[in-house]
C-alpha cells in the first residue's frame, strides 16, 4: 500500500486523547494532542504528540503493524527532540501505563 500524506482543505488532522479516572480508580487526569502526518492505511500511522498541560516538546510517533507468523506485531517508535526530554518524560512512569495498556489490548484482541 502506499504512504497517505494527510492533506485537505488547509485544516490538519488533529488528534486528541485524554483520560480521567473515574470514581475508585487510582490517577490523575491526562490528556494528549497532536497531528496526523502519515498514513498507510492498515500498516502505519505516523502522529504528533504534545502531553497537554505541559510545556513538554511534542514527539514524532511511527506507529507500525506487522504481520508475523500469523500474528499482528505492533511497533511504536517515538522520537524525543533530545535525551533530556526522553529521560524527563520517562521519569513519569509512562512506560508502566503503556505495558498496562498493550497487556489490556491484548487481553481484548485474544479473548483471554
């Protein structure tokens, strides 16, 4: 397939995620924005990312889907402006919500 530069009318993709805990659950509210700059339709989806509320650069995000012996494999690579940013936004934690959250999709996608 081949790559879609996400182009239209002038306005730009925007994406924007947030969460909030709800009553009983441990966290405190995020969100995140940014733009679509890339797309192959079922392979890859390259994004922007700005953690909203911060003053954090935003990122470059290369999602990838793979197939591999009959299973999907998914890929994100992101890309930090600089080491001291990658190591401030690791410091977060957020390296434990995004395992908790593929483990939950995966959970979902098999059924377990």
């Amino acid at each position: 397939m081949r790559p879609q530069r996400i182009e239209g009318s002038g306005a730009p993709t925007v994406n924007l995620y947030a969460w909030a805990p709800g009553a009983g659950v441990v966290g405190e509210p995020f969100g995140f924005d940014g733009q679509t700059q890339l797309v192959v339709p079922e392979r890859r989806w390259v994004t922007t990312e700005h953690m909203t509320g911060t003053d954090f650069p935003s990122t470059t995000n290369d999602l990838s889907l793979y197939e591999e012996d009959g299973a999907t494999l998914l890929t994100l690579l992101v890309e930090y402006p600089d080491a001291a940013t990658r190591d401030m936004v690791l410091a977060t934690g957020m390296t434990d919500g995004m395992e908790a959250s593929y483990a939950r999709l995966e959970r979902e996608v098999l059924g377990g």
